[in-house]
C-alpha cells in the first residue's frame, strides 16, 4: 500500500491512496487502485499491473512510469516524485461477504496478517505476522445513501 498525504486546504479534504492488490498469490493478475477522498466523496480508479512492473516500483525504478498510457501509473509516478511516498506494508486477509446489494456490502474480515516492514507481496514465502488478535473479526458496512433496515435495526445503533 502506498499512501499520499492527507491535505486540508480552506476546509476541503483530499486524499489519494495506491494499493496494489494480490488475490491467491496469482500474480498474473495483480490490480494498483487508487482510492480518492475529495471532500466527502470517494472514488476508486484501476489498472491491471503485471509482477515485473509491480517490482520495478518497489525497487525504485519509476522513470519509465512518467510516459504510461495508464493514468494511474502516471498519477503514482508524479506522487512518488513529489512527494517521496513508497511502498509501506503488506496485508494479508480473509474476507467473507455477508450481504452485498446495489451499493451496500457487509463484510467480515479475519485472520489479519501484516509482513512487517517486507513488501515483498509477491513472495509466497513472506514472513507474515498476526496484525491483530487472532479471534478478532471486522465487521466492515459500505454504503453510500441507503442502508437497509435490517442492518439498522439489528446492532448498528451508530448507523442512525
């Protein structure tokens, strides 16, 4: 994950964060989001990555970033030269989906995992070490306006 600073400027918040996205250590398929908060809205943009680039950033070789046709390889490239951000921290987790409907999605993530100061993410050997309690779960609720009733009602008194 690679983080850029949170700037407040006259009261408008905005916020870019890259990650790049593992699933099942097949690294033909690895994703770079970038998540942006402007104020209080959030959007997410995508590109596929292949391993050898994905190591090429980690190492420092960024350069060839600058002429991507990707927007997102550009937009990390200017935020790598700006502002010095690098890769930080590798998180491993396993996510079971409760409800997922429209823009509503009720998830639980367990088994919080993080590589301690290694982002070799694509190393199927990484040293992984528990980020939390091993019993602990996250409960995690995404959603724009609607909510359903049901998550209301049941032990979400913080949702009203």
């Amino acid at each position: 994950m690679i983080k850029s600073c949170g700037k407040k400027t006259e009261g408008f918040y905005h916020r870019d964060k890259f990650r790049a996205r593992l699933y099942d250590f097949d690294t033909d398929f690895i994703n770079l989001e970038k998540k942006s908060k402007r104020n209080n809205l959030t959007y997410k943009q995508k590109c596929r990555l292949s391993a050898r680039e994905y190591e090429r950033i980690r190492s420092g070789d960024i350069h060839w970033m600058s002429g991507d046709s990707r927007d997102i390889l550009r937009d990390l490239y200017v935020q790598i030269t700006l502002f010095q951000i690098k890769p930080t921290i590798v998180v491993d987790y396993e996510r079971d989906v409760f409800y997922e409907y429209g823009n509503v999605r009720v998830t639980f993530d367990s088994n919080v995992k993080t590589g301690y100061r290694d982002t070799d993410f694509l190393n199927p050997e990484l040293i992984m070490v528990d980020a939390l309690d091993p019993d602990c779960v996250i409960l995690e609720i995404k959603f724009d306006v609607f909510i359903p009733d049901i998550i209301q009602k049941f032990g979400m008194p913080f949702l009203n």
